[in-house]
C-alpha cells in the first residue's frame, strides 16, 4: 500500500456505532487501521467469522470485500494484510488467510459453478484471478462459493483458495474491506476551563475539501448550559468564516424532546466560498458550557435538532456533494458550579428578595441549591451576617460582595459549602 492512515481520535469515551446488524458488533470508522492504494481504501474487519459475517461488516461501513483487479493490487494486498491467521491458530502458516470479496455459485450437485460464473461482492465481474492454490478446489466439487487470498506468512502467498471456514469457529479468518472513500470523521475534544466551565471542540478529519458544515449537539440542560459558540482555531488560521448561517444555543428539541445547540456553516474568505482543505484534528468550531449542576453529561451529536431539522451533514469534493460524518460523541464531568455570589434565586440580579431567601434559610427552613451564593461574604459559613451584609451593599452602600459577583464564577475560596445548581 502507498500510504497508511490510521483514524483514532479519542475524545472521552463514547462512540457513535455505524453498523447496523443484529449479529454483528458494532463498528465505527475509527476501530479500524486504514490504508490506500489507488484511490481506494483497505481495512480488515474486526471480527473473525465466515465470508458473509465478513461482507456485512464491510456493507456496514459501505464498502464490500475487496475487489481484486489486477496482479499488482493483488501483490499490494499480500504484503499489506500479511500475518493474519484464522482465530484458533495464530501462527500457523498453513492457516494465514484473509477472506475477499470473490464468490461463486453452487451447481445443483453441489459442485462449484465454473469461473465464468464467479462474481465480485460489489457486482464487478471478475476480470482477474490469482494462481489457485489448490487447483482441485475450483471447479472440482466439495468445495465452497467463497474465496480468500493467502497473504505473507503463507508458503504459498499470493494464491486464492475456496472454502467457508464455518464449520469450526477457530478457522473463521478475517476480511479486508474495501471503501471508495472514507466519509469526513467528526469527534469532539472537552478541554475543562474552570471548576465550573468546559469547553467542546468538534473537530474534523476529512481526506477532500469541505465547503461547510452543519450539525447538532445534544447535551443535558440539567447538567450543562450553553453560553458561547466559537470560530475553531482551524477555521481561524486559514481566515475562513463560520458564521454563516450561524448558531443557534437554543434550537427547538428534538423529537424526544431531548436539547443542546445547532451550528451551520458555509466557508467564506473575504465574501467568496472558500474550502477547508483536507486534513486531520482540524478544529471547526468550539462551544463553551457553563456548569448548571455538578455530575457527568454526555455531549451527542445529532441531526434532530431545530426546526426544521438541522441536518448532521458535511459538503465535500467538487462538485460538492453532502455525506453524513462518522462520529465520536463524548463525555465531560463537572466539578463545580457557575454562580453569582449574592444571587440566591439565580434570576440574574441581586435584589431584595435575595436577602429574604438567605433568612427563610435560617429560620423557615427553605432550600437553597446553591450555598455559596448564598454566603454573601464568602466566610464559608452561612449565617444572620449574608442577609445583612446584602441589605448593606443594596440599600446602604455597603461593600459589594466577593467575587464572583458580576459575572458568574467557580468560588476562589476553598469551603464545605455546596453548590449543587446555580440558576
């Protein structure tokens, strides 16, 4: 092979799975070592099963078993995919083989059909055909319609042989996929900023041009809110906008009814379009959360959001045409939470029921979710002296309280106080 690339982003923890069979695990792009040749890209499936098990986790990716065109591929194939055994005998060089995309039909004797009649996963007809291994497998009867190559490690690699490796679990080999082109690979980076804010990064891989984007990302309100959507720093750089249609931080839910954000862009430099070229871990855009309550909240992407819906899609090649990415969602923990010392009802003003909430506190035993802001003079205790020192600096020009006090904040003094949510 002529390259190599190997997709593995990582942001956290969960995967966006593209593979859609009740017997097959689940797959994404990024589980698999890629390689190109050609034009074409190559990988192995990840399970070990017979050649059917094979081509439908290649179909899920939405490719096929390899196609085999000429000796050259052929010879690129043997020494990319060498050294891969059947599950049950790792080393065994009688047992190195990996399945491809050639198949054949049955005679109604259950001999095979003859070679004219052997056809290609992705329905090419065969133009080409490696030296047999086994010459008397092909045509000759009790064989199989499914063919594998015997790649480097195998005495003889190079050669193809026939036969379903299904009757015993422990022969099942692997397959090597084939893909026109991988699809523009969204992941997302969580980069804590504070105690209590975070911010997403979407980043993209994408191996063709981007014209733009649109996309969805859902988080839980009760855990994370949004305040800012930025330009990513790959945009930036190239001095291309994203703001065009723009952001919305508050879209129309889901169906569901699950929330989060929208962003679309179309890329311009100095008012005409403009592509992002290809590349990797190329930041596209970044969101800033702010803490609504501590705990875990998973960041997914979608394409359900707003309404009408904002499609997860990318605009890619020339002539552009729109592919749905391949992602990996992600997971961020918050520690602490956003307040605003002083604002006790979390309404966005301290005024004077803020005062009247901090004394039913003390004395009606009403709740407070966040008592930090409640500790109006950040002495780590919460008592007669937070209703008073307020009622100071509103009514009697009084000291402001500490920060953070004009602007949401984590708290910069160390306490036993808990700040459950904040508003």
């Amino acid at each position: 092979m002529r390259s190599h690339v190997r997709l593995c982003l990582v942001c956290l923890s969960l995967f966006v799975w593209m593979v859609a069979s009740a017997n097959l695990a689940a797959y994404s792009w990024v589980d698999y070592e890629w390689y190109e040749y050609n034009g074409h890209w190559y990988a192995l499936t990840i399970d070990y099963g017979c050649w059917l098990d094979a081509e439908a986790e290649a179909v899920a990716l939405g490719g096929h078993l390899v196609t085999v065109n000429d000796a050259e591929e052929n010879a690129s194939l043997t020494e990319t995919f060498g050294y891969n055994y059947t599950l049950g005998f790792p080393g065994d060089e009688w047992s190195c083989l990996v399945w491809i995309g050639l198949r054949g039909l049955l005679n109604p004797d259950g001999t095979i059909a003859p070679p004219e009649l052997w056809y290609w996963a992705n329905g090419e007809p065969v133009d080409y055909v490696a030296p047999w291994w086994w010459a008397g497998l092909f045509p000759g009867p009790g064989g199989s319609e499914f063919a594998y190559l015997h790649p480097e490690g195998h005495p003889d690699p190079g050669t193809w042989l026939n036969s379903d490796h299904c009757t015993d679990p422990l022969r099942n080999p692997r397959g090597i996929i084939e893909v026109n082109q991988p699809p523009p690979f969204l992941s997302l980076v969580c980069d804590t900023q504070s105690e209590c804010e975070v911010s997403v990064s979407v980043m993209l891989d994408n191996m063709e041009d981007v014209w733009g984007v649109s996309l969805g990302l859902i988080s839980d309100p009760l855990f994370l809110v949004p305040s800012e959507i930025l330009p990513g720093a790959s945009l930036v750089a190239l001095g291309i906008d994203g703001s065009l249609p723009g952001a919305n931080l508050a879209p129309a839910p889901t169906p569901s009814g699950e929330r989060g954000i929208t962003w679309a862009a179309v890329f311009m430099r100095n008012g005409e379009l403009a592509a992002l070229p290809p590349g990797a871990d190329q930041e596209i855009v970044r969101i800033v959360y702010r803490a609504a309550s501590t705990g875990t909240s998973m960041l997914r992407f979608s394409g359900d959001l707003g309404e009408p819906p904002v499609a997860l899609e990318v605009s890619v090649g020339f002539p552009s045409i729109p592919r749905m990415p391949a992602t990996i969602d992600g997971e961020t923990a918050m520690v602490g939470v956003c307040f605003v010392r002083g604002d006790v009802d979390g309404n966005g003003r301290c005024s004077i029921n803020d005062p009247i909430r901090i004394f039913q506190y003390l004395f009606c035993g009403a709740s407070v979710n966040c008592l930090d802001s409640a500790d109006a003079n950040d002495d780590g205790n919460i008592g007669i002296v937070d209703p008073i020192f307020l009622i100071d600096y509103l009514f009697r020009m009084g000291p402001t309280p500490p920060l953070p006090f004009s602007t949401s904040g984590p708290d910069p003094t160390e306490d036993a106080l808990d700040c459950r949510k904040w508003p």
